[in-house]
C-alpha cells in the first residue's frame, strides 16, 4: 500500500542541464568498494530497479548512469559509467541520489501524500500533511498543526489533494 520511504523531494528547474519537476532521494553513496571504481550505496527506496543498468541518478556534481549493480549485505555495490577506478569512486563518497518519481497508478508514494488534505470520518478538514514519520509500529502523517495520524486509519485518498480517515474518538483531542 504505502510503498515508498523515497519521501525527500527537491524541485530542479527547467535550465540547461537540468529535468523539470521533483526529484526524489533514492539512496546515498558510500565508500569505494575495491580498485575498478564500484561504490557502496544505501536505498531509501524499497524498490530496487531503482540501480537497474541504464538508470539515471542525479546529484549535485551531475548526472550519473548505472552500469552494473548487485544487491550486496544491506547495500548495494554499483558501479557508474565512466568511473572505472577507486580515486574517481572516491569522489562519489557521500552523494545524494535522486530520481524522478516511479508512475505506478496502483501504488501511493508518500510524496504523493505530502500537502494532501487530511478529512476525518465526520468531514471536518483536519489540515495538509506536512510529513510522513518513519516509525517502527507503522509510518505516520504529520499535519501542519502538529497532529500524528497513524497511516492505518487512512481509509481512501486522492493523490496530492484528500486524504480520507477513520480514527478513533480523541485522536484530534490531544496536543501535540
């Protein structure tokens, strides 16, 4: 249902170099694995084909395009076109991957649900959502005045604009 912790979005401009609309942080980069340029990388995303030969990552130094990737302990070992060794793996260390949002019509993404109007079981309009918290008993939604919304109680929602929720009585009585 709520299948994506790739939450974290940044809007690049439509300038030379760049692709319109929001990228979505899908991992970091961590040391060189080896002499012949392969890194480790961290997802934050659970979908995989993310790092699938050919993908297209974006980063502060510029766009870097997979060329082979294996899933290795809890990380990934990639290697990226054009760095071929460890000085220029070396200086990858500690990139922020993004990506443009997956178009799956049968998933919700928790960036689709970041500004979307929170409405209770009795349809009062409980606020935008502000963010999605991470957190081990299941993710939450924060609304703007501070409210905690478990994602269970999310009954239907409409991507970006409504969010539909059956809580129990006093959820919205406490303060946050």
């Amino acid at each position: 249902m709520w299948t994506s912790r790739s939450s974290s979005s940044t809007e690049q401009s439509s300038g030379a170099g760049t692709r319109p609309g929001p990228l979505l942080e899908i991992g970091r980069v961590g040391r060189p694995h080896g002499t012949a340029g392969e890194v480790t990388v961290t997802l934050v995303s659970n979908r995989p084909e993310r790092l699938a030969l050919g993908s297209e990552l974006h980063t502060e130094a510029g766009t870097l395009r997979v060329a082979a990737a294996r899933p290795h302990q809890h990380r990934h070992l990639v290697t990226f076109e054009g760095v071929d060794d460890r000085g220029k793996a070396e200086a990858l260390r500690g990139l922020v991957l993004r990506a443009e949002p997956i178009d799956d019509p049968d998933e919700t993404w928790v960036h689709d649900l970041i500004g979307a109007r929170v409405v209770d079981q009795s349809g009062v309009d409980r606020g935008p959502v502000t963010s999605v918290v991470a957190n081990p008993a299941g993710d939450l939604l924060e609304l703007a005045g501070g409210a905690l919304v478990p994602l269970r109680f999310v009954v239907a929602s409409v991507r970006r604009e409504r969010i539909d929720v059956d809580v129990p009585d006093g959820l919205f009585d406490v303060s946050p």
